[in-house]
C-alpha cells in the first residue's frame, strides 16, 4: 500500500498552494516533514513524523494550521493540526485556556504553538490510530 503525507497550510481561512510528499519535502524552505515511521500494526496506524518549521510569517493577529493527510490510492484523512499563532492571537489562546480549559482554547488541534519567525523549531507528531472495519 502506498501511502503519503501532504501538509495543507490555512491562513485565516485562505488555502495556500501547497502539497509534501514524504520523505521530505518543503513549503518555500519553511515548512518541512521528515517521516520517521509509518506502519500498520493490525488495525492501528503508528505515525512518527517531525515537523519543521523555520522563519514563516504569521500576522499578530493570524493563526496558520499545518494539516497532516495521508492518503492512499483510495483513501484519505487528515489528521489534527498543528497551529501557530501570531503574537495577539496567541494572547486571545492563552486567556481561552485560563478561562475555558485546555479543550475550549485548542479544539481539535494536535498542539498550539506561538509562532517565532526567527527560530528553527522542530514539532515531533507521534499518532497511534485505531482503524475500524464493517
């Protein structure tokens, strides 16, 4: 089974043109996914990527969502995001998770990260899913 893994970027409800394959691939030097380990243990699927990220823009008062899909020949999903927040976005997420708990303030998010256009930051994404047949 063939399987890849595309990073979608969303900024403020604007879709960006961008597809990554696997092994590794980049979005303009920015953004790039390392495969560590995919496999299939039965009905579970085992992913072990590493996301990096390094310089991109994000307005105070933008949020960017890199979302992980794998897809095969027939098939596709696509996974929880990472999200950067801009600097007064971030402050808004911060008061959500004093005021309204972890789940209010991240939604489906697989982690919330203040972006830092400066830094070179690497964001392991480890899932373990249990598939369903019937």
């Amino acid at each position: 089974m063939k399987t890849f893994i595309y990073i979608c970027l969303l900024v403020i409800g604007l879709v960006l043109p961008a597809g990554a394959q696997v092994p590794i691939q980049s979005y303009r030097g920015q953004v790039s996914v390392k495969q560590n380990r995919i496999e299939r243990e039965g009905n579970s699927l085992r992913l072990d990527l590493t996301i990096s990220v390094c310089g991109l823009s994000v307005g105070r008062y933008q949020t960017l969502s890199l979302m992980p899909m794998l897809r095969s020949d027939r098939d596709s999903v696509v996974m929880a995001p990472v999200v950067l927040n801009g600097v007064n976005k971030q402050k808004m997420f911060d008061r959500t998770l004093v005021f309204e708990g972890k789940k209010a303030a991240d939604g489906d998010a697989y982690t919330v990260i203040k972006n830092t256009p400066e830094l070179i930051r690497e964001i392991p994404y480890e899932l373990l899913s249990h598939t369903s047949h019937g």
